[in-house]
C-alpha cells in the first residue's frame, strides 16, 4: 500500500516527508509504548503512534520504519519534526483514533508486523 | 545531555566513548543515534546496525531512566561490537526478575515517554550474542554487550 493512500484512507495531513509518498508499505505496528515497538517492530514499518514525543520519531529511526503515522490529531513538536526530516521519516497524522485507524489499515490489507515475514 | 569524550582509532578498531545524564528524558536516544550512524559509516551489516542500535537505545534508556550518570562505550573490531555501559545509579535488585519480560519499575513519568513496559533488558539480550549483567544497589549497574559481526562464527 503507498504512502499516499494511507494518507487519503485516513484523511491524514502530512507533516513532513510529502516526497516519500510514493513508497509502499507492506506492514504497520501500532503502540504508544516504544519499549514494545522496539522488540517487535520491523524495518519498513509503519509505525502508528499517539506518543508524540520526539522519542517517536527516535524509535522510528533505530528499528527503520518507513513513516510515521499519528493517531488522535497528535503531532510531533519543532524539534522531532527536525529530526524526522533529518531522518528522511515521513510524518503524517489523522485525527482517527489509533483503533479506528488500524482497522480501516488492516482492511485495506495492510498486514502486522508478526503477520509479514 | 549527551557527551563524546574521546574518540580514536587504532589498528585494534575503533573505540569511542560516551557519557549519559540520568533523568534526561530529553535527550535520551542521542548517543544511540550517533552509534547507529557510526555503525552504518563503517560499511557494517544493516542487519547487524539495526539490532546493535536496538541494544544500545534500550542501555541508553535504562541510564537515562534508573540511573544518575553512566559511561556509554563503544568498541568495534573486525569481529565484533562490543557494548560496555556502566551507570552509577540505584542498581538492580533482582537480575532475575528484572530480565523478565514485562516485569518493571518504571514511573508514571518514564512510561509517558513510551519506556518502561518492562521489555528493555529482555530485548537487549535478545539481540545481543554475548549478554552480561552485573547490578549493585544503590551503587549501579554494568553491561557488557558483545554482537558477532560474522554471524556464522558465532562462538
């Protein structure tokens, strides 16, 4: 799934990194804990989050997920959106809820983390 | 606040060495992030990068987290990554129980920032290929990380 269908799936608005949407994503791993996405996420994720603390977007960084997607309206501040670009992380948020968020994602046929090997 | 103290290297490999401030939440994951990067110039395995910067952010954090101050050392040789991190902070009570996953202590403080679901030291030695740990309370807590660069010569 690109990028940008995400964003359109989810009317999301893009935060940084509008030059990344043509990237597919093939799976996404949803917390707000960065201790759990730290031991299950994979590289190429998308990680969906309502932490919006620049330690999101440091996680995002070590375990290499492709995007960042906010859940709850929620948005990074100056300095973790810096970082994102840095980066080269895309950020988008939606107003969804992360369960609403996910299950329109999993419908679409956007798989787990534990379901793509 | 995160510091480089001194950096150098040497036919025996590179060796570089940071220092972490307890409570600066912050900045917590600067010195793993400046690892990562270090790891990635040296041409090392992206495979390898990835779960050495895992186990290098969730020390970090542990410093950051439990601890006053801790020393953040970096070696890297043809063979190996080797982690030393020692913390001069409460220490760990139980080694067993704290390597148990889920099982934690953290604050309402550092659980908003995403930490302490008690999956830190489990995973550090998940994605280590040697682990040591030693803790005294009240004094600290050391690790001594070692990942293969080879991974079919694991010894």
């Amino acid at each position: 799934m690109k990028l940008k269908e995400i964003k359109d799936l989810l009317q999301a608005e893009i935060i940084c990194g509008e030059d990344h949407l043509e990237e597919e994503i093939e799976m996404a791993c949803a917390s707000d804990l960065m201790s759990d996405v730290l031991a299950l996420g994979k590289p190429g994720m998308l990680l969906i989050t309502g932490l919006a603390n620049v330690q999101s977007v440091r996680t995002a960084n070590i375990i290499e997920a492709k995007a960042i997607l906010y859940v709850r309206g929620k948005k990074p501040d100056q300095e973790g959106i810096a970082l994102a670009a840095k980066q080269n992380i895309p950020l988008l948020t939606t107003n969804y809820l992360m369960y609403q968020a996910c299950g329109l994602l999993y419908q679409r046929g956007l798989k787990s983390v534990r379901d793509a090997e | 606040m995160m510091v480089k103290i001194q950096g150098n290297e040497k036919e025996s490999g590179l060796i570089e060495t940071f220092s972490i401030t307890g409570g600066d939440f912050h900045h917590a994951g600067q010195v793993s992030t400046q690892i990562k990067e270090i790891l990635k110039e040296l041409g090392i395995d992206p495979n390898i990068v990835r779960r050495a910067a895992i186990v290098a952010y969730e020390a970090e954090m542990n410093v950051v987290m439990y601890a006053q101050r801790g020393i953040f050392m970096l070696k890297v040789t043809p063979q190996q990554i080797k982690f030393f991190v020692q913390d001069e902070g409460q220490g760990i009570p139980d080694i067993e129980l704290a390597m148990q996953e889920g099982y934690s202590t953290a604050t309402p403080e550092m659980r908003e920032m995403g930490f302490g679901a008690g999956m830190g030291l489990p995973n550090i030695k998940k994605n280590s290929d040697i682990f040591e740990i030693s803790s005294e309370v009240g004094k600290g807590t050391c690790l001594n990380i070692t990942i293969f660069l080879d991974q079919g010569k694991k010894q």
